[in-house]
C-alpha cells in the first residue's frame, strides 16, 4: 500500500488539493502498478508562520 505524504505551507483551496491527489495517485498507480484504491496521499499544512525559507517566515513574504 504507497503511502505519499506531501508538506506544504498553508494556503491552497480544497479544489487544488483534491487535483494534487488525483494527480498524484495517478502517477503512483501508473509508476507502481497497483490501484489507486490502494494508494494513501496525505497533505500535512504547515502555519505560514511556523514555516520559513532562507530565515524569513511564511507570514512576512
């Protein structure tokens, strides 16, 4: 059973999710053989202020 866990800032509608998992399960189950009943994908959102890149926080770009 694939189990995909993607990390993202906060932030994206409910729509853009469900495409990044369809689209995600899709490449499993064509790169992995197995079906897409069986493939996990999980997004785990992280507070704009929790998260920084290059020392700057999410909440002040």
């Amino acid at each position: 059973m694939p189990e995909v866990l993607v990390y993202a800032v906060e932030g994206r509608t409910p729509e853009q999710k469900k495409a990044l998992m369809k689209d995600i399960t899709d490449a499993v189950v064509k790169n992995f053989a197995t079906t897409a009943d069986a493939v996990t994908v999980q997004i785990v959102e992280s507070p704009k202020i929790n998260k920084a890149k290059g020392g700057i926080p999410f909440s002040e770009r």
